[in-house]
C-alpha cells in the first residue's frame, strides 16, 4: 500500500510539473467535458448536416484564467444530386470570453444543410468546458 502511495505522488508531482511548464488539455469536444490548465490551444470540430438544416449548439463551463473564443463557420458544399455550387466557409458567429467569465452559450444556426465548424481558440487558459450538438443519427 505504502509503494502505491510514494508512486500517485510521484504522479501527482509530474502531473503539476508539467502542467506548468507546457499546460493541460484533456477530453474531446462534444464527446467528453474539456479540461484546461494554462493551455493555449486550437480546435475544430467539423460537423456535417445531412437530414436538418439548422445546428443548435451548447458551450458551458466556466474561464478560470486566459481567454476563451468560440468561432461558428458555415460552409456549403457542392452537390452533384440538386447541382448547387458549394459557397465557401464563413464565419457566422464570434465571441470571446475572458477570465472569471461564465460560458452560458446556446445558439440555434440555421444556415441550411451543409457542414458547420465550431473552433474553439484557448490562450492560457484554465478551466472545465462542456461542448453539445445533436447526435449523428439527428444530423
């Protein structure tokens, strides 16, 4: 009992060691809570819609330190069935959440079919994010 003890704080000690030297990102967006300590990071989450023209989408958590910026791109691609050219990705939404900000953000975007693509840009930041869109049968 004693070794497991000595080896979970040895851990423990990497484990903050590390965290500030080069920061924490852990989780996948949409699948899992993203945690963050002092982490600048970029990602991209591309979702299609294929049977819904709208895309609501869900961000909670709450910028402990840095800042947090949320981005929606839209972009329609082209279709050989209907032949409509495809429009090219824009931006549709931004905003920016800074240090002791709550992340209440719960939009519905209703561009039309195509493929919807949240970024989510980290600087120095610190905090528990939680990312939520339909499932990919309601897509």
């Amino acid at each position: 009992m004693r070794d497991i003890v000595i080896f979970l704080l040895i851990l423990t000690g990497i484990y903050f060691a590390v965290g500030e030297w080069r920061g924490w990102y852990i989780g996948f967006p949409g699948q899992t809570p993203v945690v963050l300590y002092k982490k600048d990071h970029y990602a991209r989450t591309p979702i299609r819609t294929i049977a819904r023209s709208d895309m609501p989408l869900s961000i909670t958590g709450q910028v402990r330190a840095g800042t947090v910026r949320i981005q929606v791109f839209y972009e329609r691609p082209a279709s050989f069935q209907t032949n409509l050219q495809g429009a090219p990705e824009r931006m549709i939404h931004e905003s920016t959440f800074t240090r002791g900000q709550r992340v209440l953000f719960n939009e519905i975007f209703d561009q039309g079919r195509g493929i919807y693509t949240i970024a989510m840009t980290y600087e120095g930041a610190s905090g528990t994010f939680r990312f939520a869109h339909p499932s990919a049968s309601e897509l």
